[in-house]
C-alpha cells in the first residue's frame, strides 16, 4: 500500500511536467474533454426541458386557495322540486376555480329541467372566528348569489367575497377544495370505434401541433383518485397539445358496456412518485360507429363553433347557413353570460337541429373542437369549424351540397381548405341593425389563411389541430376550394362595440390573449391596435381597401320580406 501511495505521489510531478513539456497536444486533449462533457450535460439537461415553439399563456387567478375557500355540500340534505315529486339531492361532486368565477360540477345530468331553479343559489359563509363555529353562524352572515348560469350538470358561481366559502344553498357540509383550472383532466370520452378513451387535461403543457412521446404518460382510472390502492392505469396510445388517447383497460371496458356509473379518467407521467392530474372527468361514451362509405350518414353538413356571449348574433348565423345547406349545429358554450340557452331554444322551436353543449374551460378551443369532432362523427358526413362571425359564401350561386357533392366519390379527401375574406368596420360607429352580412360590406384585399370543412373519420388518432384545420391519417389528403366555388366572409373587425369584447379573453389555448405584451405584431392581432382595449378614432374606417357587396346582395334576395322589407332575423 505504501508503495502504492508513494508511486502515485511520484507520478503527479511527472504528469505535470509532460504538460508543461509537451505544450499544445495536452492542451487540446483536455479542452477536447471539457467539450465533449458539457455537451453531455447540456444534453441531459434539455431531455427535462421542454422548449416551446410558440406561446402558450398562463392566467393567474384572481382568487388564490387558502385553507378556508373550500366548498361543502352535504348529500343527505334533500333539495325539494317540488311538493309532490319525490325528494332528490343535488350533490357537489368536484369545484373548479376559473380566474374570474368557480365552477362546481354536480352530480346531476339536468339542472336546466328542475322546477324553481331561480330557488338554488351560491351561498358564501365567512370565515368562522375562534369562538365560533361555522354551523352556528346566523343566516344573515351568510350571502346568497344566483349562480352565472347553471348548464346540464354544470353551476357557475361567481368568486364572491376574498375569505369566504362557498357552497350550494342547499346543502352545506362536506367539503370539497376547488381545483386549479390550468392543472386539470377536465373532460373525456370513450371511442367505441377502437376502445380507447380520450382525455382532454391541462397541466403537461405540451407543443402545439406536435405529436408527443406517449410512452412517457400513464392513463389512470378509478373512482376515488386520491386512493392509489384502488386505481387502474393502462398506456397512452397518442399524446398531443391537450389531448391524450388511452388504451380502456378491460374492467373499465366491462363497466361502459353494462352502462354503469363512468370512473374519473386522469393522467400522470412515468417518473417514479408521479401523481395523476386531479381530474373531474367522467367519460362520455360515443354513439357507435363503423366506417361505410357506401351507407350515408344523417347529415351530410354540421358545424361545429365554440362561442361566449354571441347569442345575439345566432339567429342571422343559423338562419344563413341553413339556407346553403348547414344541416346540424354543435355550439360549445364557453361561459356565456347573455341567456344564449334562450336563443338556441328559440331556433330549436323553428326546427334548426342545434346542441347546446357546456363547455366551462377556458383556453382550450383545439381540445374543444378535436371533443366535438369525436361527436360529431356517427351522425355527420363533412363538419365544418367557423366562428358565429364567419360565413360560408358562394359567389355563383352555389351551396354547401353541391361542393360536398363533387367529393363524394372521392373517399380519400379528408379536408376541404376555403380563403377567409377579412371585413372591417365599414363606416359603422355601432352593430348594424340589420346583421353583419347586410351591414359591413368593405373588407381587405387579399385573403388571410383558410378555414377547414372535415371527413371526421379522416382525423389523426391524435386529433391535433390548429384550431380550424386538423391533422389527418395516413392516405388522407387536403384539397384548396377556389375562391369562385366557395370562401368565408370573416367580419373579424366589427364596429367597436362588438370588436373590444375580444379582449377579455381570447378561447385558442396557444394564442396569446389580445392585453398581453406578448406576439403583439401576430396576424391574430389586429394590425396597429396595441395591446389596450382603446378605441382609435378612426376605426370605422379601418381595414376598408375593397367595396365587396356580394353576400350582401344575395342576402337581401333570399332573406327580405317583400311586403315589410325586413330581413327574416
């Protein structure tokens, strides 16, 4: 051992003075090495990183969680419909916190069909003092709200008073802590056409429109989530944007097909000690559907929109693109606040065949549109994505119908890509009295990007999309429309006081909303505007470089009451 030691000692002078003595080789030996292994650490440590090719906004929320915001409710304490009807309770199954309200998910399938609705309120109790407890505080403490809007199985409540807790008026002890909207599986479905469950979660933060590595995911399946005892976890089949397509694991299979009670869905990586993301997603099952291209479906033509607070514009949208051959409409309602349920049911009672579909979550348009193109499916042949400010127009007389006709024969057009037409203000100060078709009729020049009518079962298993035009499946192709066939009229820049809502909130997950700081030269802004909800003084006259009265005049043809020269909206 000593002469171990003494000949490593007597090695270090020797090694010191060939480096002095042998100059530059050594040198570039050794800087050799400090390369090679700082790009073995970069390397390592970018494996963990995530690099992001676009923006992607996070929302603070207005009301952070402390120990005393929680919701209760209490299962045992009846909420009573009516005297004679028998006694049922609705129950608080999951609350979710939004930036400006909450949500609670009940355990009701019809909150919209109870008698006295206007009876259930959101109830905020104070913090109890230490002298105190929470049950012997006074009704009069207490503060009841009606709720924003109450949907299927859905209550919007607003945020209420910093401190107090919330629950529903009818039942007011267990407790539940609100999730947090952004680290959240908030929906799924069950595709019967492969067995495979879809989940819709935030919180991984994945790439837009890129396919992630889906062995790094874990779907998990159980009732109780919080329980890792009594939990199932099968593979990830494909992983992208927001959505995660899972392999249903067979004792899941078995309770979807003997129709029993849906278990929570979530997803979680594979690193050791990882935790599935708190979810409230119970899995819709599918109609059943087998692909046929010899047997028509239902409709030849839907359309699917994501919408808040456009209730006002419905009826022209609806009434419009029936006329050209829309056959069905999916609306998914993102927190609308002006009885948008009223209007749809006012169509529905002229027979438009519309669904109404609740759809709280916030930044998540791509999910929300790959959610309603997986329901769609059974029932419709093309389906297109349009915003309720988007029409479809023909310039020679045509329909919808007979473009769609051209590629029935054509069972390998998965998509048909139509140039959008952006229309400003067009002198007008306040929303045209007369709709937006009649009324603003000077646009830009060129056309900006294109928007997209689908074969649903052309999709990608992954269901990526950049909100208005998907990935599609091996052998699938895309097809541009030419302008003379068919294009949309955007009325993207309307008079002020319909343009400034935009910037509340915009619904595209990966798009910056319109008061951030951030891509504020993108084509998703409008051009010179700013970030600030202020009005230039001449805005009715901006985006005006061509008098286009095309639509216009169609319109006033089909649409105008002869005797009253009113149009049918």
């Amino acid at each position: 051992m000593k002469e171990r030691k003494r000949r490593d000692f007597t090695r270090e002078p020797t090694l010191a003075a060939s480096a002095s003595k042998g100059g530059k080789g050594s040198s570039r030996l050794f800087l050799l090495f400090a390369i090679c292994f700082s790009v073995l650490l970069l390397t390592i440590g970018l494996s963990h990183i995530r690099l992001y090719e676009v923006f992607h906004p996070v929302l603070l929320s207005a009301w952070p969680i402390t120990e005393s915001r929680l919701i209760f409710t209490d299962p045992s304490n009846p909420y009573p419909y009516s005297r004679n009807s028998n006694p049922t309770y609705i129950k608080v199954n999951h609350a979710v916190l939004l930036p400006d309200e909450i949500v609670l998910v009940t355990n009701h399938h019809s909150l919209l069909s109870i008698p006295n609705p206007d009876l259930l309120k959101c109830q905020y109790t104070p913090p109890a003092s230490s002298h105190s407890s929470r049950h012997s505080l006074s009704a009069k403490a207490k503060l009841n709200l009606p709720p924003l809007s109450l949907s299927t199985s859905l209550v919007r409540c607003p945020l209420g008073p910093p401190g107090f807790s919330l629950s529903l008026s009818t039942s007011p002890h267990s407790r539940h802590r609100p999730f947090q909207w952004d680290h959240l599986a908030y929906s799924a479905l069950f595709d019967p056409l492969d067995n495979s469950t879809v989940v819709f979660a935030k919180g991984f933060n994945l790439r837009s429109a890129r396919i992630s590595d889906p062995a790094r995911y874990r779907c998990v399946f159980r009732r109780d989530l919080s329980n890792p005892k009594y939990i199932i976890t099968s593979p990830v089949i494909t992983a992208a944007q927001e959505i995660f397509r899972c392999k249903t694991p067979l004792t899941v299979l078995n309770s979807y097909r003997k129709k029993l009670d849906m278990p929570l869905v979530s997803v979680k990586t594979k690193d050791r000690g990882a935790i599935a993301l708190p979810s409230v997603a119970r899995p819709e099952i599918l109609k059943r559907y087998r692909r046929n291209h010899k047997k028509k479906k239902k409709h030849s033509m839907c359309i699917c929109t994501m919408v808040r607070n456009q209730a006002r514009f419905l009826r022209e949208w609806i009434m419009y693109h029936s006329r050209v051959g829309v056959q069905r409409w999916l609306i998914y309602d993102n927190n609308s606040e002006d009885k948008i349920e009223q209007a749809v049911n006012s169509l529905g009672q002229s027979n438009y065949n519309i669904t109404l579909h609740p759809w709280p979550w916030i930044k998540t348009q791509e999910a929300g549109f790959a959610h309603c193109a997986l329901r769609a499916r059974a029932e419709c042949e093309w389906v297109g994505f349009i915003d309720v400010d988007e029409f479809f127009y023909f310039p020679y007389g045509l329909t919808i119908r007979d473009v769609l006709k051209n590629y029935s024969n054509q069972p390998w057009v998965g998509e048909l890509r139509t140039d959008c037409h952006n229309f400003g203000p067009s002198g007008h100060k306040k929303a045209p009295e007369n709709g937006v078709t009649t009324g603003y009729t000077c646009r830009m020049l060129a056309p900006e990007r294109h928007k997209s009518i689908i074969r649903p079962e052309a999709l990608n298993k992954s269901l990526i999309n950049v909100v208005h035009h998907f990935h599609l499946r091996e052998g699938m192709r895309s097809v541009n429309v030419g302008q003379g066939v068919m294009l949309i009229n955007h009325y993207k820049y309307q008079a002020w006081e319909v343009f400034k809502e935009k910037f509340k909130r915009r619904v595209a997950t990966y798009v910056a909303d319109w008061q951030d700081e951030e891509n504020v030269g993108s084509k998703d802004r409008a051009p010179g505007l700013g970030t600030k909800p202020v009005e230039p003084p001449d805005w009715p006259y901006r985006f005006c470089e061509l008098n286009d009265t095309g639509l216009r005049d169609w319109v006033i043809k089909e649409f105008k009451d002869p005797q009253t020269g009113e149009l049918s909206w």
